[in-house]
C-alpha cells in the first residue's frame, strides 16, 4: 500500500507540485457553490472517491440544497504531506475544499500555531447531524459510524481536559490488517488454518520440513514472504497485544491507566511482551519461516510473488485486492496462476491462558474453543463462561489502518458547507455500497451489512474480501476495531509508546539477532523514569 517518493523524484515535484501547485491561487469560480476534492491515490485508489462525487450531484436533497453546485474534477497523487502543505498554504493560496489524506497528522485538530483553528469543526455540522435518508428514525452519523473510529477521531484539548470532545477529522476507509493467506496452497500440503499462534508455529514447521520435497507440492520452505519497505507485521502486534490483554487493558495502557490510576505501571502489561515473543518464534531467522530475501524486496515485487505462489502468508490488508488487481490480471493471463487468496483470521496468542481462570488450558482446548465462536455458539463443556468470554473478545479483536485514513476541510474553506454534506452522504447506505463496489470489496467504518443489504453485490466479490466481510458479519459477535495510538493524549502530547524502541519485525527476522523481548522491556524500564513519566502525564494534560 506505501508508495516510495524516492530523494530524485521529490526533488520534481517540489516545483512541480509545491511550485507550480502549491502557489495556484484560488480560481474565480471558487465559492460556496462549487466543490473541490483532493484524494490521496494509495492502496484504496481513487475510483471511489470520484464516483461518490458523481453519485453525491445525483442526490435529491443535494440538487434541492445546492441548485447551482459545481463540482470540479478530482484531483490526486501520492505525494505524502501534500494535504498539510495545501491547508497551510491559507485561503489565498489554495482551493480545495475537502482532503481525503492518510499522512495528516493529529496536529491539525484543535487551534494551530496561528491561534486559528486550521481545519473545521465537524463536532455539529456532521457528527451530530442526522444521516440522509434516515432522518425519520433520528440516525446520526456519529451513530452510523464504528465506534473505534469515533474514538481515534475525537479531539482532547490538552489544556482543558473538561472541554467538551470535538470532531475535526472522520476516517474513510475501515477494512482489516493482518495475514493473508494462500489457501490453495495450504490445501494442497493437507494443512489446516490455525486458530492459535502454536498451531501457526505447527503449520510454518510442517511446511518448513517440505523444502525441497519432489511430490510435485509447494516446496520452497517458507512460510511468509513480505518486503523492506512496509512493515506490515507491525498491525500483528496490536492485535496480539490486545487479545493478551484484553481490549480494555489495551485501552488502559494508552491512557496511562493501572489499577485505576494513572501509574508508570502500564510498562509492566505483559501482553506487550507476549506478542513479542510471538515474533521472535515466527521470524527468527534459524526457523526458515520467512523468506530469507525479504529484506530486498520492495513491496511490489513481495506482493507479487505472493500472487505467483511464493509464499504461503503474507502480513497485509483489504486493500490487497484492488492494489493489486492489474497485476494479478498479468499474472493470470501470463502464466495461469490464479490462487485463492483469503484474509486469515488473526490466530488468537496461545499464551492467553495465563489470563484465563483454567490457566492449565491446552493449546488443543483452546482452539476448540475459538473454533465454537466462529460457529455462534455461546458457551463450550467445562470451558467457564468467564473464560468463554475471554476468548470469545480476543477473536473478535482486529486492527485496521483506516483510522489514519481521514477527511479533513480547511476551517476556510469556500465550499466548506457541501464539503460536509459531502462527508455526511458518506454515512448512507447508498454511498457504502458504491465504496465496496469501487474498491472490490472494502468497507467504509460505517455499519453496513452488505452480505444482507445487497447479496447480488456480495457475490461478486474475490474470495479475500468474502472471507472478511463474513468475519465482520458473522452474527455470533461484534467485530472490534482497536484504537489507533493516535486517539490518545499520552501518545499525542506524551510520546509513550509500547517499548522505548521498536523496529520489531527488522529485529526478530535479522539473521545472528541476540536482541530478546526480555531486552526491549529491561530499556523501557530504564527509559521511563518517574521524571519523564511525570512530564508525560503533564504533557497529555492527565490527572491521578
């Protein structure tokens, strides 16, 4: 999904695009009747956004509303930071009224360094405002949409922590992260997909012990192939995290809270260390799991291979399918590879027993158990209700980049009005399916149940994103979506992070690696004396 703006080419387009681009001055037609939008064009693309826009003018209400609307051609790249430089660059200088962007960053809620609110309020206007089309059953987007994405969406004034939460920016894209994998493969080898992260061990050993085999069956002996440049392994480590720890005690550490008070404690969670250890029996290097050639890859040409059989998981998204989907076609028609390529759902950490009250639990008990949930039921013999719950939340745990995937409006921007009808439009039924059809099959974090609302569109869809949209409404429980770092003031105003350093997919898969999760928390502990945890805690504007 990352695209590489390599020194040269950004040497360009700092004229092309910050020159020439950047000092356009607003066009005479720009006003409160005509529209301009900005998409990044990444993983997602922007086929979706341009369609919305077509399907937006088409609207009754909007034709009632903005009788002499104009909206203007989208316009995109990949440039990161071109959203930051547009809005900056101030009423005189730029006109585009509505950035979708995915490298904005939290700064750009609240007051700016002018004094000035440097994107508009979108608290009354669109979160508190009634969905189109449902406003007879008093749906309001801030109700439509998943309540994680409220969560990393909202606005804490670091300064006033009794202010009221505002809106500033609302996310568009609310798909999954974590592995992919190769089905037909696995089939083909009589292997299972696992519901543990010992039986994920299980399945790279046996495939580990095929290298070289000459049964005519996957071969090669690794299991992951992934490459230098986007370090999808890093979304796993959340998920695990929170699965050990539970989605509350995720939420605790992030908020600094221990024990029900804020205490330097959270570095003592032992979820965080756990996932680590579930990196470093996956990728380290004597294994063989992961392709040895990985760390020369671009993220293409691993994504690629991945399509052509080289490799049976592959750590990525739901934007797989449309970011690849030219690619895949070539693959296809050129040498007559055409694997079924699904979403796993994320193994649940085999350490949870420790946190569960039968902490003599086997590994074979517990994914009997995961495998009851993914059937709906509720309770399993001589598994404790507690215990069933516990589990039951850790599936039901995923991660998504679409949190940082968000739409902002310059607080003066001249179509600022439509711009949030606009984003209010995006909460309807109507604008969710044409998202999922524009994309192959992602979602916008907004609930909508395609499998039942539109069938005939759900059949249409690859086998990758099926098994996400089943996953996500499965009906035996709520998928949750865990918080990005980014909606909590420790992270924003007091730099915490899990472990003081991180980098560890680099560290667990680098070959002669001596670096242990007992190492990572030893620094942190080091790094976080009370005088640091203090000025952070202050800084986030926290109190005990």
């Amino acid at each position: 999904m990352k695209k590489l703006v390599y020194l040269l080419l950004a040497a360009v387009m700092s004229f092309s695009v910050f020159g020439a681009v950047g000092c356009k001055p607003k066009t005479p037609d720009d006003s409160e009747n005509v529209l301009e939008v900005f998409c990044t064009d990444k993983g997602y693309g922007t086929k979706w956004c341009s369609d919305l826009m077509d399907l937006f003018q088409q609207q009754d209400w909007v034709k009632d509303k903005y009788p002499n609307l104009t909206v203007l051609p989208l316009r995109a790249n990949d440039v990161e930071n071109f959203t930051a430089s547009r809005i900056d660059a101030g009423e005189k200088n730029n006109s585009i009224d509505l950035f979708f962007d995915t490298s904005l960053g939290w700064d750009y809620m609240g007051v700016g360094p002018s004094g000035k609110e440097r994107c508009a309020d979108l608290t009354e206007t669109v979160y508190n405002s009634l969905v189109p089309g449902e406003e007879d059953r008093g749906v309001k987007v801030v109700d439509k949409i998943l309540s994680s994405y409220n969560m990393v969406n909202a606005y804490y004034d670091p300064n006033d922590p009794t202010a009221d939460t505002k809106y500033y920016f609302m996310s568009w894209a609310g798909g999954m992260e974590g592995l992919l994998y190769n089905k037909d493969l696995l089939d083909e080898m009589g292997l299972k997909t696992p519901n543990t992260t010992d039986e994920l061990d299980a399945v790279c050993a046996a495939i580990a012990a095929r290298r070289d085999s000459a049964d005519g069956k996957y071969n090669l002996g690794y299991s992951f192939i992934q490459s230098k440049d986007a370090d999808y392994w890093a979304y796993l480590f959340n998920i695990w995290w929170a699965q050990y720890q539970g989605a509350q005690g995720f939420t605790d550490f992030w908020n600094g809270v221990d024990e029900n008070r804020i205490s330097k404690n959270i570095f003592t969670q032992k979820g965080r260390i756990r996932a680590l250890e579930v990196y470093e029996k996956l990728l380290k290097y004597d294994k063989g799991y992961l392709n040895p050639s990985s760390g020369t890859y671009d993220f293409k040409t691993a994504q690629t291979m991945f399509l052509k059989g080289n490799g049976v998981f592959h750590a990525n998204g739901d934007w797989f399918d449309n970011e690849m989907s030219s690619i895949r076609a070539d693959v296809k028609s050129q040498q007559g590879l055409d694997y079924d390529i699904r979403m796993l759902r994320t193994p649940v950490m085999s350490s949870i027993v420790e946190m569960l009250e039968n902490k003599k639990m086997t590994d074979e008990t517990l994914s009997a158990v995961i495998t009851a949930v993914d059937e709906g039921k509720t309770s399993f013999d001589g598994v404790s209700a507690a215990d069933f719950a516990k589990i039951r939340e850790a599936r039901s745990i995923v991660y998504s980049v679409g949190s940082a995937h968000v739409s902002a409006i310059p607080a003066y921007a001249a179509g600022k009005d439509v711009a949030m009808d606009f984003l209010r439009f995006m909460a309807t039924d109507v604008a969710n399916e044409s998202y999922i059809r524009s994309t192959g099959g992602a979602s916008l974090p907004v609930k909508y149940n395609v499998i039942e609302k539109n069938p005939e569109l759900y059949a249409s869809l690859s086998t990758l994103q099926k098994s996400r949209l089943e996953y996500f409404n499965n009906g035996a429980f709520e998928i949750y979506t865990l918080p990005q770092e980014r909606a909590f003031p420790l992270y924003r105003y007091g730099d915490v992070k899990p472990f003081s350093s991180a980098a560890y997919y680099a560290t667990f898969s680098a070959e002669g690696n001596k670096k242990t999760p007992a190492d990572y928390q030893r620094e942190t502990e080091l790094t976080w004396t009370d005088a640091k945890w203090t000025k952070a805690v202050n800084d986030a504007g926290l109190t005990n």
